[in-house]
C-alpha cells in the first residue's frame, strides 16, 4: 500500500466509526420516539380518539421539511422518513385501541 492508500484507508475506518456512532443514537432516539408514541397511543384508546390527526401530521412534515432544509438535508427525504415512521405509529395505535 501506498501512504496515501494507507491514509485514504484510515480516514475511512474513521468515517465508517463516525457512521456506526450515528446510527447507533438514531437506533436509541427511534426508541424514545416509540416509547412516547405508545404513551399516545395508549391515551387515544382510553379516550377513543382516532390513531391518526392528519392535522397534526400535516403540521408536522411542514416542520421537519423546514428542519431538514436548515440541516442541509432534502427535505423529500425527511417528508418520506416521517411518513414511514408514522404509518408504524398509527399501526401501534390501532393495535393499542383494539381496531387491528
């Protein structure tokens, strides 16, 4: 190997490990976010609410493309992830009313 092979494969390892960090606190705020939204999904069944506030989700993609936007990252991509974390959100929901 040459040094800057040697070099280009060091910063690599340290890029890899940076990754690995990350997404090891996404994997622990997933689950915080899950432990919330069981909470409100426990709150909308004792009181017969619906699983899903389109209200609020519209909101809330308003939000996080603005986030996404300011963190430099495509604010289709941070719509598509709330989306997909949503659709799981509100199958909690309907599981915790009882309705699935």
């Amino acid at each position: 190997m040459t040094d800057d092979t040697t070099q280009a494969a060091a910063r690599l390892q340290s890029l890899r490990a940076s990754i690995d960090n990350v997404d090891a606190a996404l994997i622990f705020l997933l689950a915080e976010r899950f432990r919330c939204t069981k909470q409100v999904g426990v709150l909308k069944a004792e009181h017969g609410m619906p699983a899903s506030d389109p209200a609020r989700e519209e909101q809330q993609i308003a939000r996080l493309r603005r986030l996404a936007i300011d963190a430099d990252l495509d604010p289709e991509f941070a719509e598509k992830w709330f989306n997909f974390v949503v659709a799981e959100v509100i199958r909690h929901h309907t599981a915790a009313a009882g309705r699935d």
